[in-house]
C-alpha cells in the first residue's frame, strides 16, 4: 500500500496549523484556575504557576496571546476556504489537519469556560455520592473539594438523561482522580467532534459530493468550533454528533435508527428537540413518495435552530458563544450560499472575541456588558454590510459579463 507524499504546500499549511494549534493548546494552561491544583509533580506545579502568571498577572500580554491566536486560527481558516472552493485542497488533507487539531487539543484545559467541571460533578453525585443530580446539586456537598474551583455550584443537573449515561461510566473509570477523569471527558468530546465532521461528510457524499471539503472545512476549521469543542469541550458538540448522525440515517431511510438517533441527541441536551417537526416532514414526503427538497429541508432546520439560540439566550439572560455550535452545523448544508457563509464566519469569528474583555480585565462586571453588546451588534453589521455588499458585486459582475456577451454577437 503506497501514501501520497504531501506537497511543499500542504506541508506549510500543516507546519502554520501546527503552530496555532500547539500555541493555543499552551495558552489554554494560562488560565488553570488560581484554586485548582492541576499536579501534585513539583516540576509541574512550578510550570503551570508560570502560566497562571501570565493569565492572571500579566493580563494585556495574556490578551494579546490570545488575540495572535485567534487571528492565527481565522487567517488560516479563510485561506482553506477559499482553496476548498477553487477544488485545490485533497480531503486527505483536510482530515489530517482536523484530526491533528483534536489530538493536540484534546490534551488542553477548558480554558474559556467551567462547564466540563460541572459535568464531571454531576457524574460523581451518582458514582461517589450515589445520589441523584436531578434532587442534588454540587452545593449540597461543601466538603468537595472540587467545589473551590467550580462555578454555578447552585444549580442541579440540566440536560438530558443521555449525557449522564455517556458520562457515569467516565467517572467510574476515572477512579475518582481528577486528571484522569477530566481527559476522559475532553476524550469523549474530542470523539464527538471528530463524529460530527465526519457524518457532515457523509451526508455530502449523498446530496452534494463536490462540495464535501468545502463542508469539511467550514465546519471542522471553524476558530469557534474548534475552540468551544475541543478546548472549552462543551457537551453541544454530543448534541451535534447525534443530530447530524440521525440525519444521515434519514437520509438513508434507516427512520428507525433515525428517530433512536435523534431521540439520543435530545437526551443529551433538549435543544435539538425543535428538529421534531422537519424530520417528521422528511419522513412524510419519503412515505408519500415525493422528491425532498434538502436545501428547503437544511433551511427550516437552521431556522429552527436559530430560534433555539435566541431563546437559550433569553432564558439565561446572555449571549454564550458556543450557542452558535448548533447552527453552525447545520448552516454547513447551505454553506454554498454567500448569504450563509459570510454571516457564519464573521458572526462566529467576532463571537471569539467576547473573550478578551475578561481576558484583560479579569471580571465580567461594568463596562463588560455594554462592551459585549456592542460587539455582539458590530459582528451583525459587518456580515449584513459584507453580504450586501458582496451581492451588489455579484450583480456587477453579471451585468458586465451579459454586456460582453451582447457585444460579442
């Protein structure tokens, strides 16, 4: 069996992601929490407590870092796209970099969020407690040590039956020791992205097979994705592998195994519930043996799932960035529509930046607020502006190239 060597080309590409991969899976350690000791090993503690340093105590050099990153991220992400879309990038290719990122980045710490350590609590209410985290919550136990760098502590468990069933298991076998338990969970977040970019393949070998690394990048290279997957590891990214599994059972008639699959998606978390109503209508049209129509489909479904976002974001009283995680995957399916791709990067792109105002100022308290608002409105600007104004050239173009035409005859 013979390998295709990569390209000088390819081979830069790599040594770039490389780069910003490594460089954000050190700078995630910046930002280990001051109450969390991470080793017992000498040598490592004094290690992380220079990282610290940096996240904690030299907050502009720790924003700037991140900054670097993320522009790193999103240069890089912009060039794939656009070789994606001139058909100059092999798949191969394209998987080496992703599978490479979740390697690299499974080993990193939930750096821009404290999700995970609710996670893995909630499991240990069943496995060391043997209590239920639907009646209990982390408060209930202040003798916990996890407790002194956890965050909303008040709550009880709010997602779906389906995530304790993944994760109970994790915290058995991860003897109740914090490191081994912690890599576990991100292992099984990393797997689930690595699910997700897959099966939006395999959905695009059955609709659209030339636009598949197209698909690949723009939702496997997105800055966001790749951040709130496999750094901060939220359990979404589950949510989305179920979902879009699901959908290509759908797609292949396998309804049984769809409805399993997308029940199990919602067990995870019930955002994807609001999915019911367009899997039903693709069954229907199948069993009344009329053509579907999958960009109506994959429209409906973003629709959906926007509305889902908007509420989530009323309900808490805040904007997160990795509600866009659910969109995403799905906007992926329209992604050959300028009026889909251009608000999906730049929205998503900006949404890394509500970030930085903690990362220099050390809290979320006045003006960070209005400074999020006013970013969150910029971001909506800049896509309408763009897209509008992409349009008005698509328009142009046409016209001048209808003009030659007609003097040509």
């Amino acid at each position: 069996m013979t390998t295709k060597k990569l390209s000088l080309t390819e081979i830069v590409l790599l040594g770039c992601y490389g780069v910003v991969f490594f460089g954000l899976f050190l700078y995630s350690f910046t930002q280990i929490d001051l109450s969390l000791t991470f080793s017992r090993i000498a040598f490592l503690r004094e290690l992380v407590g220079s990282f610290q340093h940096i996240g904690y105590f030299d907050r502009p050099l720790s924003t700037y870092l991140y900054l670097a990153i993320v522009v790193g991220l999103t240069v890089l992400y912009l060039f794939f796209l656009r070789r994606a879309a001139q058909n100059k990038l092999k798949k191969t290719f394209v998987w080496m970099v992703i599978g490479f990122g979740a390697i690299v980045l499974t080993f990193s710490y939930n750096a821009f969020s404290y999700d995970i350590f609710n996670y893995m609590f909630d499991a240990k209410i069943i496995t060391y407690y043997h209590e239920n985290p639907y009646m209990q919550k982390a408060l209930d136990y202040p003798g916990d040590p996890m407790l002194s760098f956890m965050r909303w502590t008040h709550r009880v468990y709010p997602y779906g039956p389906v995530w304790l069933g993944l994760t109970v298991p994790l915290s058995f076998l991860g003897f109740q020791l914090f490191l081994p338990t912690f890599f576990l969970f991100k292992v099984l977040l990393s797997i689930s992205f690595i699910g997700a970019v897959f099966f939006i393949g395999k959905i695009f070998q059955k609709i659209k097979p030339e636009r598949e690394v197209f698909a690949l990048v723009f939702f496997g290279l997105n800055p966001l994705v790749i951040i709130e997957s496999l750094v901060s590891g939220h359990l979404d990214i589950a949510m989305i592998f179920f979902s879009l599994f699901a959908l290509y059972a759908m797609i292949q008639k396998k309804y049984v195994n769809s409805y399993i699959l997308f029940f199990l998606s919602v067990g995870v978390k019930f955002v994807t519930a609001v999915l019911f109503p367009v899997f039903i209508a693709v069954h229907f049209l199948e069993y009344k043996k009329q053509r579907r129509h999958w960009e109506l489909v994959f429209g409906m479904s973003l629709i959906l799932l926007i509305t889902g976002v908007v509420i989530a974001s009323q309900q808490s009283g805040n904007f997160q960035p990795w509600y866009l995680l659910v969109p995403l995957s799905f906007a992926v399916f329209l992604s050959h529509r300028y009026y889909i791709l251009i608000p999906s990067v730049v929205i998503s792109v900006f949404a890394l930046f509500r970030y930085v105002p903690f990362l220099y100022l050390g809290n979320w308290d006045a003006p960070v607020p209005r400074i999020l608002s006013a970013l969150m409105l910029t971001s909506y600007g800049i896509a309408f502006v763009v897209t509008i104004g992409y349009f008005i050239y698509r328009h142009i173009v046409v016209v001048r190239k209808r003009k030659r035409g007609i003097s040509d005859k």
